[in-house]
C-alpha cells in the first residue's frame, strides 16, 4: 500500500489552502515536493492492506510488495534530507489516527506554524489532488468500513506475508525512531542521559557481528533470557593491552564447562571477536568489556538445555568507562539481610549471569544510599560484597574471607600476589561483621572498580575515616601492574 496521505479520509487533515500534512508517496522526491523545504516530513505507512483495485472481493486481495510499502523510497528521501542538514519530521499514520489533535499539534509545532481545530476536519468525497485511486477509495473501502475505530486486537498475521515483514521492519524502524513521541495517549519521556555520553555511538558484537548499540540485542528464544542461562567476564583495556585476558578467558570456559554447554566458540574465536570490536569502536584506554557467553538460542522456549541447537551466542559490549567507583575518598557499605549463595545451592564459583542473589543485596545498599552491599555467607561471616571482593586490615595484618561462598575474583588473586609481594601477612579465613566494623582498613576489588578503600560500614567509620596507608601502597602497586602488563590489541599497520 502507498503510504498514507494528507486526503485519506481516514487521516483528518486541514481544510486551509496548504494542508498540514503534505502528501509524500513513493514517487516523491526532495526536488518534488511542492511544500517549503522547512515543511517537508513524512507519514509512516498506516499497518493496512489495500486491495487491489481490480478486485472487489476481500478474498481476492493481491499480495503488496516491498516497493508498494514505499520505505525504501522514505528512508532514502529523510537520508537525503538529513545529508542537506534539513531532516523533516516525521509521524507515524498510527498516531495520528490513535490521537490526531495531539500528533498534529506535535506536527505545527515542528513545521513552526499554528495549529488549527479545523485541521481535525476534512469534507470526505474525492480531491483532484488525490490521484486516479480516489475514486475507488471512496466507493469501496470508505463505505465498507466507514472508518470505524480500529480493532482493539489485530486480525491473525497473515504467513504468506511473514518474509516482507522481515524486509520491511528494518526500514519501519529506522524511521520510527526518528518520530517525536509527543501523543497524549503516549506521553513522551525524555531520553535518559549517558554516563558517559561517548558511549551513545558504539559497536556491539552479538552472535557473529558488529551492530550500533540501539541493534544490540538477542533473540526471545536465548537462553539468557529464558533463564538467566549465560556466563561473563568483565575486562579492563590499559593503554592498548588487556588487563589478564587470559585468566578471565580461563574462567570463562570453566564456568561454560560446568553449566554443560555445547558448541562453545574457540579461545581464538572469542579473542578475535573482542579485538575486533575493540579496533571498531577506537577503544584502547580507559575502557571496559563485558564479554558474555550465553547457551545460545532455543528452538522452542523452555528449561532444557536439549532445546538449544544453534551452539553459544558471544556478545562483547566495550564501552568507555573509567573506574566506577571512588578510589581516592572511599565509599560506603551497608551490610544486606540477604546471605550470599552457598554451594549447595549455586556454587558461586561458576560466573554465571543469574545474578538474582547480588541484585537482591544491591537494591538493599541502594534504598540504604551507600555504594554497596556486604554479604553475609549462611553462618553470618562476611563473604564479599554483591559486586566484589573484600579486604580489611588490623594492626598491618591483612585479612580476606575463604572463597567458599564468594566468587574467586581475577582482581581478588592480582591483589593476594601485591600483598605478598610487599611483604605483607595474609591470612584467608573466616572473618565477621563485627571484625570489619572495627578494622584498621577495608577495601574491595574487583575488574570494573580496581581497587577501592572504603571508609564507612554500617554507620561505623574504619579507621580514622581516611584511606589508610596499606591501601595506598597496594593501589599503587596495582596500577603499576596494569601500566606493564596485559595482552596487546592488535591493530592494522600504519600505512
């Protein structure tokens, strides 16, 4: 079907000499068109099937083409628009017949030009502008349905039409994110802003391939999200090397092993991917990975793992961000009611992404208002915190709870090997609440954070609320290490 037009009766439009809505159809060009380059916007293809004018039996309805949806020729015309620094506003024909006076007001405010309540109006009966169709519009489909509201429910999805709506969508949505949801029936809400605003035009690998972070998702039928049913890893970039590439890789196919999956890509493959991805986007500093690893996709949703035929999906998702935590004033801790997971339920060695138990304890540190929560294992110990590893240090002796319950964190052993190696004691042992309460030092690590002091736990301060001269002499010692080592990214030659 062309698309909607400004003299569709179904589209109410204004009665005034230069309609609000200009007509745009599949032979329009930015040289044809008769309005302003500043009025100049286009109207979405409303989702019906137009009839063959040949036929009158509904039954008889010729099968429309790609080229009859006109999105090729819109997107190519709002391109070319966009390339000439003048994009026009777009509507989408839906919202203007769910709420027509809020999608045409939205309209007059774009063009700059008053809105009317007469454009709400529209004398039916064919126009000489409308074209050789009109006729048959108004004589058929006009009285047939008499532009009734729309179902509240679509009619079943025609099969046959299932490959143009798969050539189609893409078109539809590209056009679709371009239009301003300012309808009464769909108040608008203002995109949240980025953390780090470089981060809005970034490559993503899934599966196989690089798309824009907006494309950057997985099928309904993968296994994590089905069930939560993945593995990770987070990386750290360092002046173009990757922090302990390897060791995570090690972990990552431990934990794939232990949750049984098939069809796991190679070492090589997945290191391709991430250098890949890295070298697209530019990322060779100050950057973070995580790399996740799922089951893969279903054929048929469901628990089983015997409903995954299509091997593993990879994602790398880098992005640019610098530690998130403050590792030079120190952070606050609450300590959760909710106990870390015990091996007789989920081992936590396994760094699977059904990360429920953590979550549970950070909207307890949230609602608290400090950065995180500490976790207790089932017998009251400390375990670590929903994101990370902990440390604390009593009259220069350096303490950290067993790995029982905890997961054994790549950071965690960098930071056991610098304590060691500054000639530090170290003990691994059960250590409680109480004990962390009155330490000397506490910090946690972890790939995303580093190394991190914190001051205040539970309301009590550690320490003289400072950080303390232990976790300076390891923090510097740690960025020493990632300033010398790691796995180079390769990159092309210089020519």
């Amino acid at each position: 079907m062309p698309p909607a037009t400004a003299h569709d009766p179904a589209m109410s439009t204004s009665t005034t000499p230069y309609p609000a809505v200009s007509t745009t159809s599949t032979a329009a060009s930015p040289s044809a068109m008769a309005v302003p380059p500043k009025s100049r916007w286009f109207l979405l293809p409303y989702k019906k099937k137009k009839k063959n004018m040949n036929q009158s039996s509904y039954d008889k309805v010729v099968r429309p083409s790609f080229t009859e949806l006109g999105l090729g020729v819109l997107v190519s015309i709002y391109s070319e628009l966009f390339e000439a620094g003048n994009p026009p506003p777009v509507i989408d024909a839906e919202d203007l017949q769910n709420d027509p006076e809020g999608t045409l007001r939205c309209l007059c405010h774009d063009l700059d030009i008053p809105f009317q309540s007469s454009m709400l109006k529209w004398e039916a009966g064919p126009k000489p502008v409308d074209g050789l169709w009109a006729p048959w519009w108004y004589d058929s489909v006009h009285k047939s349905t008499g532009f009734k509201a729309s179902r509240a429910y679509p009619l079943p999805f025609p099969p046959p039409l299932y490959d143009l709506l798969e050539q189609s969508l893409p078109f539809y949505t590209m056009l679709r994110r371009h239009v301003k949801q300012s309808s009464s029936l769909q108040p608008s809400l203002s995109a949240p802003s980025l953390p780090i605003p470089a981060n809005e035009k970034i490559l993503v690998w899934v599966g196989d391939e690089l798309v824009p972070r907006e494309d950057g998702k997985v099928s309904v039928f993968d296994s994590v999200v089905q069930g939560g049913d993945a593995v990770w890893e987070g990386l750290r970039i360092y002046d173009g090397r990757i922090f302990k590439l390897n060791e995570h890789l090690d972990r990552l196919f431990d934990s794939a092993k232990a949750l049984a999956f098939i069809n796991v890509p190679s070492r090589e493959a997945i290191k391709e991917a991430i250098f890949i991805t890295l070298n697209s986007n530019g990322m060779f500093d100050n950057a973070h990975i995580r790399l996740t690893l799922t089951r893969g996709k279903k054929v048929t949703s469901g628990m089983s793992p015997a409903f995954n035929l299509y091997g593993c999906t990879l994602i790398v998702l880098a992005e640019w961000k610098p530690p998130v935590y403050d590792n030079f004033s120190g952070t606050t801790l609450v300590t959760a009611t909710t106990r870390r997971n015990s091996p007789n339920c989920v081992d936590s060695k396994i760094h699977h992404n059904n990360l429920i138990n953590n979550i549970l304890a950070k909207v307890e540190g949230n609602l608290a208002k400090a950065d995180d929560a500490i976790m207790l294992d089932k017998d009251g110990f400390v375990s670590e915190t929903n994101a990370t590893n902990i440390f604390m240090v009593k009259k220069g002796i350096v303490s950290t709870p067993h790995a029982d319950y905890c997961l054994p964190g790549i950071t965690r052993a960098t930071v056991i090997d610098l304590v060691l190696k500054e000639n530090f004691v170290l003990h691994e042992r059960r250590i409680s609440l109480s004990e962390f309460h009155s330490a000397d030092e506490v910090w946690t690590t972890g790939t995303m954070g580093e190394l991190t002091p914190a001051v205040v736990i539970d309301g009590r301060v550690i320490g003289d609320g400072k950080v303390g001269p232990v976790t300076r002499k390891i923090q510097s010692a740690y960025k020493a290490l990632t300033a010398e080592s790691g796995e180079p990214i390769p990159r092309n030659a210089r020519s």
